[in-house]
C-alpha cells in the first residue's frame, strides 16, 4: 500500500499556477490528494487540469500579484503556498519580489506550514539584469516574512510542451541556417518534472527543507551550441548554426518585437549553471534527468515524415 502523503486533503494555493512549472506542480499534488488552488491573472489557463481531480479537488482563483488584498484573499485558508510568479516583462519588482513578500507575510498569518518561492540560479539582489535583481530580493523579502520558506532556484527548465525545447525546436524545424545566442555558455538544463518533484518535497517536509535554498539543476553541463545540434540530431535534420556576435546580439535584442530582450540576452550569455556548496535537487529528493533521456521520443513529431520516418539506430 502506498505510503499517504502529509498534503493528503491539505489546501495548497499555487500563485502563478498556470504556467510551465505550475501546472506540473498541480498535478503532482492532485496525485497526492492534496486541493489545489490555481490563483493566477488567467486561472482560465489552468482549466485544462481538470480532468486530473477528484470533485472539489481542484479550485480557481483570479489573482492581481500588484494588489496586496487580492493576494491575501487568495492565500486566505491554504495549508501551504506556493509563488511561482516570474517575468521578462512588465514590473517585475512588483510581481517577482513585492508580491512575494506580500504572499509569505499573508501565508505566515495564515499558520500555513510551508511556502515555497520559485526563483532562478543566478537570483541576486545586486545582479546587473531586472530578472535576477529581483529574484534576488524577492528571495530576501520571503524570507524576512516566513524564515521557514523553501527557496528552489531552477537553471533553465526543459518539457515537452513549453520551455526552450519546443521553441527551439520549431526553430531549427524552419530555419537550415540559424545564429545562436550565448552560443559557448553552458546550461544545467533542468527537467519541468524534476523542478516540480522538487517543489512537493519541500511541501511534504518543511521540517527537513524549510529555511534552506537549493539549486535545481540537470546533470549535465551543455553549451547553447550543443543544445541546438542536439535538438537537429533528434529531428534528423542537418542544420548550420553559427555563434551570433555579441555586439550584434546587444543590437538585435535592443530592438521592438524581437523573441529575446537585452536582459535575457545578458542571461543566455552569463549561463546558468549550479553553484558549489548550494544543494541541489539530490537533497530534495529528487534524481534529475539529463535532456539526451527525451529528446530522441519528443523530436518524432519534428522528423520530416513524425513516426513514420526510418527507425533510428
């Protein structure tokens, strides 16, 4: 029989639950019995979740992470919160760092058991980019408000279905000559499951994880390059990439309309990667997944002829 889990009928509230990580977070814990509450600016998103509950397993809350009442309204009764909350875009010391500490401040009145801060490696308060800057505090003002909170700090997370693996896949799909931005910078690319599995753990033990930071990182070092050549080695395309110059990349990424803006430029070429003394998702529990275990079944629908192409060796 297997073991009950200590968020069996326990309220979780995932703030940003929505997204790539969150989503994964929800069904992990549907799976563990636990009610999940999805507060986000468009829960609508999330709707695709159902399926996965029981009846009153799963609720939805709009969420303004810039109004300090709506948060406090959706933390209101959970037994533990998740903030999972992270943009290139808009007020990100509002969204990344005040509406954190607002959640941990109106989770702690709550006497919630755990609260988990989603943030990145590379988060630091006097970091040069908006996005780390503001990791950095958002980390500060959480654990300021619960000093028992779970910080996990992912490098760049990789799934099937969103994150760098289908957009670049799309890409070398279209493109036979492609430039790649941070092309020698090495990633720690992480699996979505891994970073989620991560996330429960910490919630099922804050005992064990609270107060502490862990870097959630895949186990193996890759180039951006690399990263590339092995998304067109999967397609069974033959591809040429070329490293895009960084006076050129500044000028690309200063522009209007363009997939990649000057802070996520300087992110791609500072790499991400874990750091020594920090623990990794090993103490969580968790066994992460290098991207060459997936890459081979998820470029299938990308090969010219999908599963019909020759058998692969």
């Amino acid at each position: 029989m297997a073991r009950k889990s200590p968020l069996d009928g326990k309220l979780v509230t995932l703030i940003g639950g929505n997204g790539f990580i969150g989503s994964h977070v929800a069904q992990d814990l549907l799976e563990r019995g636990a009610r999940v509450r999805i507060a986000a600016r468009e829960p609508e998103k999330a709707f695709k979740l159902k399926p996965l509950a029981n009846l009153g397993q799963l609720q939805f809350a709009r969420c303004n992470a810039m109004d300090k009442r709506s948060i406090e309204a959706c933390v209101a009764g959970s037994d533990a919160v998740v903030y999972l909350i992270g943009t290139f875009e808009g007020n990100q010391q509002a969204l990344q760092a005040d509406g954190a500490g607002i959640a941990a401040k109106a989770t702690a009145a709550t006497g919630a058991s755990a609260f988990v801060y989603i943030s990145a490696i590379g988060a630091d308060p006097e970091a040069q980019t908006g996005y780390y800057r503001t990791k950095g505090d958002g980390e500060r003002q959480v654990f300021e408000e619960f000093p028992r909170a779970t910080v996990i700090r992912p490098s760049v997370v990789f799934g099937e279905e969103d994150g760098l693996v289908p957009m670049f896949a799309d890409l070398v799909q279209m493109m036979p000559v492609m430039p790649v931005f941070g092309a020698d910078s090495e990633f720690q690319v992480v699996w979505v499951d891994d970073v989620a599995a991560g996330v429960v753990h910490a919630l099922e033990d804050p005992d064990t994880h609270g107060g502490k930071v862990f870097e959630a990182a895949g186990p193996e070092k890759l180039s951006m390059m690399q990263i590339h050549q092995m998304i067109a080695d999967g397609q069974d395309r033959s591809r040429t990439f070329f490293p895009m110059p960084t006076p050129l990349a500044k000028v690309f990424a200063s522009m209007p309309l363009t997939p990649i803006n000057s802070d996520q430029l300087a992110m791609l070429e500072e790499g991400s990667v874990a750091s020594k003394g920090t623990p990794g998702l090993e103490k969580l529990g968790v066994d992460p997944k290098p991207l060459s275990l997936f890459l081979d079944r998820w470029m299938v629908r990308y090969r010219k002829h999908g599963r019909f192409s020759e058998k692969r060796a």
